[in-house]
C-alpha cells in the first residue's frame, strides 16, 4: 500500500494555534481584566541596609568667610631726615621689640646735640646767677624772668637734639613679622607727611579672623548670652586650601552696630598661630555656633533622596514595609545630617540601596551603623525578618520562570 505522505502532512494553520493555545496557558495570569498587567506583590528581602535615627543634643553651625587680620600692625617711616647708612635686619625675619631696623646718618644730630648741651649749660649757669642777683636787687624781676625764659629755651632744645639723635636710630615699635626694605642704603628720607614707608611689621601670634555675620544669625547667637558668656561662644576657622574648619578660635569682639545697607555686623574672632602659618590677608573660612546645644534628629546623607524640590526617606514601617516620608533638612554636623522635621528617635530607615526601595516593599535589611554604615557587631545587628505571609514574587518575562 503506497501512502501519499502530501495529503496526510500537518496542516500549518494548526501548529500556529497550537503554539497560540500554549502561550495563553503560559502568560494568561498576567493578560486578565482586558490585557491589563496585574501588579506582582512587593519584593521580598530587597538587599538593603538599615540604621535606626539618632537624636542627640548637637551645636547648630552657621558658615561665613572672612579674613585674617594683624592683632597689631605699624608701618616703619622715618621721623628725622637724613642719608640711610645702615639696615640691620633680614628680610621677611621675625624682630623683636626695639630691635635696631635702620640707622639714618646720625652725624648732624650729634651736631646739633653738642651745640644745645652748650647753649644749655649757659643759660642754666646765666639762671643761676640771675636767682642770686634777684635777692639782692642787684636785678629787676623783668632780668630774672628773661634769664628764666632762656633756660626753659635752651633746655627744650637740648631735648628736642636728643630725640632726633634717637630719631636717627630706628628700632621696631612691636615685636613680629617684617616687610622687605622698601628703602635701600644710601638714599636719602625725608620726615612729615611724605615721609616714606621704609618696613611694616605685623604681629602673628595671636591672630584675628574678620568676618559678617546677618543680623538673624547675630540674635540667634547672643540672644539669651550673658556678656561674660559671648567669649564661649565656638567658633572654628579654616583656610582657603584646607578642609573643614579644624582650628579652633573664641570671639573677640561684636561691632557696636550693625550696617544698614547689608544688614550684617563685623565680628572678630582671635586664634593661636603659633607656627606663623597664617598671614594677615589670607581667606578664611568660618564658622559659629550657638551657644547652648539642642536636640536634633541625625541620619546620613546616603538615607536621602530627592523627589523633585522634595526630600525624602524610605521608614522600616509596620510589617516591615517601606514608608516613604518627606523630610526638612538642616545643617551637616560631624558626616551626619540634621533633620529638621520628619524624623523620630529610634525609627529605622534605609540607609544603603535606597534606588531597590519602593514605596510599600517589603524590606529585609543588615543593620549598620549610622554614621559608618559599617555592620553592626553581633548581638546588635538584627536583620528584618520577612513576614511569613510574604507573597512570592510572580515571574514577569519567560526567562524569569524556573
């Protein structure tokens, strides 16, 4: 018997409803209620870390910038005239107080000294005899009190000759830091208004930070401080080149008023500069703080995400659910962040592997440390067991089923 394998082959339309059939069996779950996607239950043992929220009293800090300043500054010009002829310091050299800086040819004024010592001794010796004369009336009173007027004479100008001889030796008003030269030997200086800037010396050690404060900040600070309390206030300064504010300085000095057209108040805080590193004129980075501590919420920067203008944090709610809850922020105090509002003591967020987080899932999460984010050491770490009602999760692509 011959079989015509043609008129028995399957036919095609068959193996395509056939292979129709099967993938309605397979993914008909998921194509129920007019072909609208059934929401799979939230995901179990989402690999997070979680932290419970800190509140702990803290110092609320304001940032400014300012400057450095001298504590005491003098600019060396010369008082008498005359020919440099001698420079005894080193440039950029600490000098002390009285050091000798610069010697103006001293010559004349040794002249000029010798000549008034002279005068001085005659009309000392002419008042001498005057005051005998007098008591015999061998003189009018009118001879005595010109004799008088002589010696006041002579001796003025026999010490106005001693200053300038002094004058002629120039030596450093305060002890610190001084300028180069700006005059070299053998030129010649003239005193009074034009009289040249020969060095400038500033004090180092200690040293100011000048800044502006706003006026809220102002009251925020000494409001309530009694005055003899103002200098407890903390302050921290940093440079320009450095990070964070590592120094640590006190206040100094509030202006007595505030400046109408910015609205702030001058303020100068003093600091330690022993190894001379800071320069009057440097940027400086400050920052204040109130005086008396507050309570505050604390958690890490890494806990918080940005929902629009919105920020947020994912709460380890009632049956180990994910709460998203809005959050106020305030100032970052040692790596953690304040939050202003939002937040409870001892509430668990998720503070790692928020981008795995939805709203509503079921979270099971390795405790940390806030700060570190480090494991906690056992006994303390206590992951969040998943509920035991957790629904699993339903495959969603053909790849995903066993």
């Amino acid at each position: 018997m011959v079989v015509d394998y043609k008129k028995r082959r399957f036919p095609l339309k068959w193996l395509v409803i056939g292979i129709a059939l099967a993938a309605a069996i397979y993914y008909g779950p998921s194509l129920l209620g007019g072909g609208a996607k059934v929401a799979a239950p939230a995901q179990a043992g989402a690999p997070v870390s979680i932290a419970r929220v800190e509140v702990k009293p803290i110092t609320q800090w304001s940032e400014f910038s300012g400057i450095f300043e001298a504590v005491n500054a003098a600019e060396i010009r010369p008082q008498v005239g005359g020919q440099i002829t001698a420079i005894h310091f080193t440039d950029g050299a600490q000098v002390k107080k009285g050091e000798a800086l610069f010697t103006i040819d001293p010559r004349p004024f040794e002249a000029a000294l010798t000549s008034a010592k002279g005068a001085f001794t005659q009309a000392k010796a002419a008042l001498e005899r005057a005051q005998k004369l007098v008591k015999s009336k061998a003189i009018s009173a009118a001879e005595f009190e010109q004799a008088q007027s002589a010696h006041e004479q002579a001796l003025g100008a026999y010490q106005t000759a001693q200053v300038n001889l002094g004058y002629a030796r120039i030596t450093a008003p305060i002890a610190g830091k001084i300028s180069r030269a700006e005059i070299t030997v053998g030129n010649v200086v003239q005193a009074g208004q034009n009289a040249p800037l020969m060095a400038s010396i500033v004090s180092l050690s200690p040293i100011y930070a000048s800044f502006e404060i706003d006026e809220q900040t102002y009251l925020n600070t000494i409001q309530g401080v009694p005055a003899a309390k103002l200098k407890t206030i903390p302050i921290e300064v940093g440079v320009s080149n450095g990070e964070g504010t590592p120094t640590v300085a006190r206040i100094h000095s509030f202006d007595n008023q505030l400046t109408s057209g910015s609205g702030t108040i001058r303020v100068r805080a003093v600091l330690e500069n022993t190894d001379a590193t800071l320069l009057p004129g440097l940027y400086a980075r400050i920052r204040i703080g109130a005086a008396d501590k507050v309570e505050a919420a604390l958690i890490n920067p890494a806990a918080i995400g940005t929902d629009q203008s919105k920020k947020f944090v994912y709460v380890v709610g009632e049956g180990n659910k994910a709460e998203y809850r809005e959050v106020t922020l305030g100032a970052v105090v040692e790596g953690l962040q304040i939050i202003s509002s939002g937040l409870k003591a001892g509430e668990q967020i998720v503070v790692n592997g928020l981008q795995r987080v939805q709203s509503g899932a079921v979270i099971q999460g390795e405790a940390v440390d806030m700060l570190t984010l480090k494991p906690l050491a056992a006994p303390a770490a206590e992951a969040l067991p998943a509920p035991a009602d957790a629904a699993p999760v339903e495959p969603s692509s053909p790849a995903e089923k066993p």
